[in-house]
C-alpha cells in the first residue's frame, strides 16, 4: 500500500469541508479512517452496514453537513436500492471504495462484488471515478468531492487493489 494516499485524501476531504464521515472499518482504509477520528472538525461515525451511511448522510447533507462514505467494494452491493435516495432527491454523496476481487486477491467471495463494483455504481446513477495509481487517488477525491457538492450527484472514487494491497490469507 501506498503510504502517502491516504493522508492525500484526508487533505482534500478537509479542504472540501467534509465534516461528517460515515464508515464500516476495513483494513484497506484504516490510516484515513484513523485520520478521521484523530480530527476534532471532523465527526466520524462507525456503521454496522454501508447503505446506513448513504441515509446519514442525505440528513447530513440537509442539515447543512458535507460528508463522505468510506466503503470496501463488498460494501456497494448493500447500498444499491438506497442509492436512490440521492439520485431521486439530487443529494450529493461522495464516496470513497477500496476495491476488492481484483489484482492478487486469495477470497473468492469478493471478487463477485470486486468486478461488478463499478456497473453496479453506474446503473445506480453514480458518477465514477477510478484511480490507477496512488498518486491519482488524491486529485481523484478533490474533482470528485467538487463534482458531488456543486452538483448535487452521487459521486464515488474507487481505489484499486495494487493501490491498497491485496491482503493475505494467515493460518
């Protein structure tokens, strides 16, 4: 994993005032999500599933709040039918979504959910963005917070695998 991205993507989501950011923790976002909480401007909130954090954060947003979704590609499968609550209500949602199922990955479980992450977004009516590298995951995250918020659109940057790491399987 690259070391620098995550702290990359704190930066801009301060810069575009996200104040709020909802969470189902996962290894591959666990630095930004340690930012997060570390940030007295900034409320973070533990989710027992992903579509939770897509409800909390349309109340968020209409409460004068920006926010964002930290989210493991297995995470998108359970926020689809709420998805439309932002598509229907023009309710920005951005979204940040570590892919699994993809490069070196040992758990066969999630590369259903890994290859369909991002049709599943876009049939959704979710705006995506996906970055290639560690480096584009930061400016990824600053154009796509600017696309949500000034447009009201859902909104996610997905981060690969090679970026995260894949993780592996200890018996």
């Amino acid at each position: 994993m690259s070391p620098s991205w995550p702290s990359e993507v704190f930066d801009e989501l301060r810069s575009a005032q996200v104040r709020q950011v909802a969470y189902v923790p996962d290894g591959g976002l666990g630095e930004l999500i340690r930012l997060c909480d570390a940030d007295p401007d900034m409320h973070s909130i533990t989710l027992t599933t992903e579509e939770e954090g897509v409800a909390m954060l349309a109340g968020a947003w209409l409460g004068g709040v920006r926010g964002a979704l930290l989210m493991q590609s297995s995470g998108v499968g359970n926020c689809i039918n709420m998805l439309s609550l932002q598509q229907e209500c023009r309710i920005p949602l951005l979204a940040i979504v570590t892919m699994r199922g993809e490069w070196g990955e040992f758990n066969p479980w999630q590369v259903p959910m890994g290859q369909a992450t991002q049709a599943a977004l876009e049939l959704a009516g979710v705006i995506v963005q996906r970055a290639q590298t560690a480096a584009e995951v930061g400016p990824n995250v600053r154009a796509a917070a600017r696309l949500a918020f000034e447009s009201g659109r859902a909104v996610a940057v997905l981060v690969p695998q090679r970026v995260v790491g894949s993780k592996e399987f200890r018996k």
